[in-house]
C-alpha cells in the first residue's frame, strides 16, 4: 500500500527553486518506475515494455523507420534497439528488410502478428491505467497534461544542447 502521508499536502511556496525540481523529479521517477511495474505485470508473456513501446510507436505512425530513427525515439543506443528489433524480429512482430537504395541500411515495420501483440498488450493493461485515471480524477489528470508535456519538451531540448 502506498504511503499517503504526503500525498495531500499542499507544496510550500517557500521551497527553492533547487527543492523545488527535486521534489517533482523524485515524484516523476517514482510514477515513472510505478506505471512500469504495473504494464509490465499487465503484459502478455515474453513481452517487455520495451518491445511494446516499440510495437506502439511502429502502429502508430503506419510507416517504416529506421533502427538508427527507433534508437533516436527512444533516447537508447544503437545497440540497445538492435538487441530489441532482434527479439521482435524472431517473435514475428516485426519486418526488417534492406533499403533498396543502400544496402547499408535497413528499415522496420510492424507485422500483423506485431499489430495483434500490440493491441493484445493494450487490451490487458488499459483497465487498469484507466482505473488510476478514474481514481486520480479526469479534470486533475487534463490539468497535469499540459504541464507535464512541456516538461517532456524543455528536457528534450536539454538533452539536444547536452549532445551539440
């Protein structure tokens, strides 16, 4: 059970700005960590949450990506994606063919055994995401969507200039 001794207390307008942002990291890690401990429970055997993620972005945008494109999505190295393409490749998730143009490069799309794993994956976890939405409240959750979107774009552009 969760500790709720500080869930309700309201966040002092003293803290500094240091505590501040330490305070909502530490509170974005631990949801961060909780919602994959919950998906990953959810998911149907074998499947990891980063083969889900990749099968999820792959039906969503309908169209081919590059390893090196999944790898730049995903914030993990060349290898690290590899590794899960070979996975997906050998379950029958995904295709990986040579681009016709150079031979060095590859694309990846998603099969339809990956598209029936993906929504197979979606139909076992979404109640229980939905229940925490139902639990936390939709008008809280709408009210932290904006802020926690621009928090993913100020730490994407972060990372852009750490990398220049």
């Amino acid at each position: 059970m969760p500790d709720k001794t500080l869930e309700n207390q309201p966040v002092s307008a003293e803290l500094s700005a240091d505590s501040l942002a330490a305070s909502l990291f530490s509170e974005v890690f631990i949801a961060d960590q909780l919602a994959r401990d919950l998906i990953g429970k959810s998911l149907p055997k074998g499947m990891q949450i980063s083969h889900f993620s990749v099968l999820n972005l792959l039906a969503h945008v309908g169209t081919e990506r590059s390893p090196a494109e999944l790898a730049e999505a995903f914030h993990v190295t060349r290898g690290a994606m590899t590794n899960t393409l070979s996975r997906l490749e050998w379950a029958g998730h995904i295709h990986i063919r040579p681009d016709w143009d150079d031979a060095r490069r590859k694309f990846v799309s998603i099969s339809p055994a990956g598209r029936a794993a993906r929504d197979a994956a979606l139909a076992a976890f979404m109640p229980r995401i939905a229940d925490v939405v139902r639990d936390v409240g939709a008008e809280r959750v709408r009210a932290a969507l904006p802020v926690l979107r621009l928090l993913r774009k100020e730490l994407a552009e972060a990372l852009r200039q750490d990398t220049r």
